[in-house]
C-alpha cells in the first residue's frame, strides 16, 4: 500500500495546510529558479548560433542593429581583429570579410556550453574571396573551407569577450594550390 504524504502525518487541518503552503512555495520557487536559468542558458546558447548565422555567414548583410542586439558595446576580441580593437574593430572586420568574401558561410560544428557562461564552437568557414585576401593577389577563383575554434563568454544575454583562432594558412594554401 501507499504511505500517506508527508503533509498527512498531522492531525490538524491548519498545520496540514500549512506545510501543504510551504510545500508548493519551495516547489514553485524551485521550478521559477530553474526556469530561468534554463531560459538564459537557451537564450545565449541562440545568441552564439545567431553570431554565425546572422553575422558571420554572409556579412555583408549584417547589420550594426543586428550586431548589437548581439554583442555589448564594450566586446572584446582576442586576438585583436584587422578591423581594430572593440566592437567597431569587429564591424570593420565583419564588413570586410562581406566585401572581399561574399559568400562566405560559418557554420559550428559543435557547441560545447560551459557553466559559467562561455561556450567553445569548433566551426567551419567557407567561401570564394573576390578581391585581395591576406596577400592572394589577384583573386584566384579558388575557394578555401577552414576550421575555426572560438571561445565566447556571455553576459546579459551579450557577448563580451571572444577568444577565436581561424586557421587562415590553410585558407591561403588553398586559394594558391596548383590545380
């Protein structure tokens, strides 16, 4: 058979009702809690997706209003972008990557969440630059795929700090090989 709750243990109705209360205000509270933190942790896992789907891949679509629904206005970039440092350095550098590589794509390959706001994205880059592209002058009509490795803190919903390596030597290689 069933053993009665807990709650049921005492003969007096008010003190029943009472740690019955006190029963829902932990269970709410704790689902409140978790909610939240769940819905935070989903929110800044889609702000890293959309840093590549809505920034990285085709840039020159990317909009600085899109950018900073993104981004904190005080973002650091390690190392420092071409475009310089914060995050006008990273809109120059984003606005570049449009005009010399328009159909350049950034997709993550895998997405691993830490829990204390950082997130590690092993991503794949792509494209056919049309201009000059880290000294390939003139343009070769190659296209070059790469590998990318980031690190990104969040807080507030925002990037603040990404720590990214892209293997462009590889790119390079690709855009220069022999046929």
């Amino acid at each position: 058979m069933n053993e009665p709750l807990p709650i049921n243990d005492d003969p007096n109705p008010s003190a029943r009702l009472q740690k019955l209360r006190h029963l829902l205000m932990a269970a709410l509270a704790l689902a409140s809690g978790c909610g939240e933190v769940a819905a935070q942790e989903t929110d800044d896992l889609e702000t890293v997706r959309a840093f590549y789907s809505d920034v990285l891949t085709a840039p020159a679509e990317t909009t600085e209003e899109r950018y900073y629904e993104l981004f904190s206005s005080d973002v650091v970039s390690i190392p420092t972008p071409p475009g310089g440092p914060g995050a006008q350095g990273m809109i120059n550098t984003v606005a570049f990557l449009g005009q010399v590589v328009p159909d350049l794509t950034w997709e993550p390959q895998e997405i691993i969440e830490l829990d204390d706001g950082r997130f590690v994205v092993r991503g794949t880059a792509a494209g056919t630059p049309t201009g000059p592209f880290f000294g390939v002058e003139p343009p070769t009509g190659r296209s070059f795929e790469i590998m990318s490795i980031d690190i990104i803190t969040l807080e507030a919903g925002k990037i603040v700090q990404i720590y990214h390596l892209e293997d462009w030597t590889s790119a390079i290689a690709q855009l220069t090989a022999e046929e």
